[in-house]
C-alpha cells in the first residue's frame, strides 16, 4: 500500500450504515520495503460483536471483523494454530526476471492456492480467531530460487506482499485493536530473522517489527478482584514487549506469546546463538522471563480458566529438532503456573504429546494433571516442504506428515479443551482429544 498523510476507516454494526469513523497518522515503512503500512486503530467496541468497516482512504469494499470477546465470557469458542505458513504457488518465491517487469508481484492461478488458507477460507465461521507463532512468509527463502541471486531486495519484498495478499481472506488491513477480518492473526517471530546476503531491511526481525509492533497486545489489564493479582498484572503489562512478547485475554482464555528466539541464555537467534544470525536482544536483561512470571502469576482462574502458550520452537517433538535453551529458560514457568496448553511450531508436521514435565508423562494423563499438554502444528505448509516425523518418544500421542495440517483448539466450557488436527486439503480429522482440568484454584502455584 502507497503512503497515506490520514488513513481513515469508516465502520458500524451494519453495512449498510457505516456511521463510525476512526483516522490517524500512522503510515510507516523500512529499508528495501516497497509499501507502507498504514494503521488505524478502533476502540470502546462492544465485545463478540461482527462490525463493517471501508477503508475510506483507499478505493476498497466493505468488510467485516468479530469483536473481541470480553475476559470471563463463558461461551465456547475455537481458535486456530497455524506454524510455519509461507506463500504457495507454481513458481515457488520468484518474481518477473523480464527487467521491465522486474517489481511484479507474482501471480498464484487460483488453482495452485495454498490448501491451508484455503481451507481457512472456506471454514471461517468455525472459528474465531488465528494464532501464528512464528515463520511466516518464508521471503528469506529467496535464496532457494538461483534466478532471484541478484534480485534479492525486490524478491523478497515481493514474496511478503504475496503471502499477505494471500491472507486476505482470513486477514484486513483494518486492525480493530488485536483484531483482523474475521479472525485475529496473532504472531509471534520465528527463526527468520535474516540470511547473510540480506540487505538491512530484511535483518533482525525488521518486517515483522514495522508491520505488527504496533498492532500487538501487551497485556490486558486485570479483571481479578484480588489485588496481587491486579499488581501482578500491571507488572507484566509493563514488561511486555510486543511484538516479540506479550498476553491477552479472550473469553475463557489467557494467551501468552513467547519469544523462542532472543532474550534468554543462548537463545538460538541471539547474540551467539546456535542459529549464527546474531538477533536482539529487544529488551533488557531477563525482562521477557519477568513478564512471563508476572503474567502467569496474575491470572484468575475463575475469570479466564484455560491459560495457553505459544512459541515458535518446540521442546518436546519427535526427531532431533529440540530446543534446549528454550527448555531451560520457559519450562519450569509453565509447570509452575498450571499452563493448560502448549503451541509451538518449526518443526515442519504436526504433533500431539501426553501432558508432560521435565521429560516425564504426567501420570494423570487427560485428567485433570499438573503438566501442559504440548503440540506442534508447523505443519500448514511452505516452500521448505514437510519434516518426517523421525523418532517419537515414548510419551508421543500423535504425529503426522504427509499433508498440510493444523490444529483447531476449542474450549468446550471451563473444565474441557478439544484440540483437533485438520488435514488441509480435505478438512478431515486426523487427531482428536479433550483434555479436562478441574480448575478448582484461584491462582495456581506447583
């Protein structure tokens, strides 16, 4: 999108009466980048409700989005996790090699659209929002393609401008507080921060910090009546950092976002870490294990029963693909606190573990235990293909890759979680189980 000195979005409950306008100044872009992103942001919405909003500075149609469900709404809902998304076509990540045409965005022939967006597509009323932790896009791929060898600013720019052009579907550009057309598309970084021929507009996370830092959470504020845990809260809105580490609150669920990456002792994509690209910090010492403490302490369970994590790199997966660091620095947090539920991705299926803890099933299994139920779904597809699944552990429930997939999670009522894989291509069910905690304690601390 061109610069734009006011954005505005015209917006109402009906699409026939748009009578609600929001405007800024906000159009902001980076290095290498050939568009800008320009944000308006729309609040004192009344919570699960569809609005219809124009973007009335550009020439676009009428769309809609789902308000946010207030914290403690009890009603069922589902959300999506979806890992390691890139843009999908016939020509993989290229753009026109005619020099003329060489700032053409590629074209995907419909048919040749991603399964997994599309299935996103045709089953959106399933759901109500999308987390994405981490790798998306895929533009540092470039590489892959020898044709974008001495092209690679505009071939990297044109891959996210495809893939996001891909998401319209299930994803706007009129960003109601955390909201998207639809669903949400939450997100966290993955380990694509940069390859050593990339110019600086496509090093240490600098996309993905100019399009989302300031459409990102950081951590709702206390509906608890117990006033650690509002101190708590205020603590943890504090060290937030979006995009990279931050909370929210949607029904019967607190979401926390990780940062598997940087800012924590040898972190992978950090200051000598094992992935060599010498990312971050963004943040000071210790400050996002502070937040996740502070956060995890300052949920109420009977606001907001199901707490649930996501990051991008797993610690229980089958294969090789382990993240030690990662192990090390968040683990023993999320024992502590009760986490329900971990999402993670990078590994390039689809996986479901018994609840477990420090390399040790939770003998409780599905009933009520003390240990997070762990998933990867970095499965829904990209240029680098599938992972084979390799060797599972004993404690493995599920794992699959001969499809694109993902994982639906739906909170039944406060005491049932329902997590589901779905094979992209024909919607069938490849793996279901429900999980039920009693959540009898106000605050849990193990």
């Amino acid at each position: 999108m061109r610069r734009l000195s006011n954005p505005c979005v015209q917006y109402g409950t009906s699409s026939d009466n748009l009578e609600l306008s929001a405007c800024s100044d906000i159009s902001i872009t980076y290095p290498t980048s050939r568009t800008w992103g320009n944000t308006v942001t729309l609040t004192d919405l009344t919570p699960g409700t569809t609005y219809y909003y124009k973007i009335t500075s550009t020439n676009s149609t009428v769309e809609h989005f789902l308000s946010p469900r207030s914290a403690g709404d009890t009603g069922a809902f589902s959300f999506n996790a979806v890992i390691d998304l890139g843009v999908y076509g016939a020509d993989g990540y290229t753009i026109k090699q005619n020099k003329a045409k060489r700032d053409t965005i590629p074209q995907i022939d419909p048919s040749l659209n991603h399964t997994t967006i599309g299935r996103l597509a045709n089953t959106i009323d399933d759901y109500e929002f999308v987390v994405h932790p981490g790798d998306l896009a895929y533009a540092d791929d470039w590489l892959l393609k020898p044709k974008n060898l001495f092209d690679g600013t505009h071939a990297y720019a044109a891959i996210l401008e495809q893939f996001y052009g891909q998401l319209a579907p299930i994803s706007s550009l009129c960003i109601p507080k955390n909201h998207l057309h639809g669903p949400v598309v939450v997100l966290i970084p993955g380990n694509f921060s940069g390859q050593i021929l990339c110019e600086i507009g496509q090093k240490n996370f600098t996309d993905y910090m100019n399009r989302f830092a300031d459409l990102m959470p950081t951590a709702f504020a206390s509906r608890s009546t117990d006033d650690t845990a509002r101190a708590n809260a205020n603590r943890a809105q504090m060290l937030a950092n979006p995009p990279f580490w931050y909370s929210f609150e949607y029904g019967m669920l607190h979401y926390v976002m990780l940062n598997t990456e940087t800012d924590f002792a040898q972190a992978p994509d950090g200051k000598g870490g094992s992935a060599n690209l010498n990312s971050g910090p963004f943040g000071a010492t210790n400050q996002q294990l502070a937040f996740l403490e502070a956060d995890l302490a300052s949920v109420d369970r009977t606001v907001t029963p199901w707490v649930v994590i996501g990051g991008h790199r797993p610690w229980y997966t089958t294969g090789d693909t382990v993240c030690g660091p990662c192990q090390a620095a968040f683990e023993p947090l999320l024992y502590k606190y009760g986490v329900d539920l971990a999402i993670f991705g990078h590994v390039h299926n689809s996986q479901r573990f018994q609840p477990v803890y420090n390399g040790t099933p939770d003998a409780a299994g599905l009933q009520d235990p003390k240990a997070p139920v762990y998933i990867v779904a970095g499965g829904a597809g990209n240029i680098e293909g599938m992972v084979d699944i390799g060797k599972r552990q004993s404690y493995n429930e599920f794992a699959y890759d001969d499809d694109f997939s993902y994982a639906r999670v739906s909170l039944l009522d406060k005491n049932q979680l329902r997590v589901q894989f779905i094979r992209s291509t024909t919607g069938e069910i490849l793996d279901e189980s429900v999980l039920y905690k009693s959540h009898s304690t106000q605050f849990v601390v193990q």
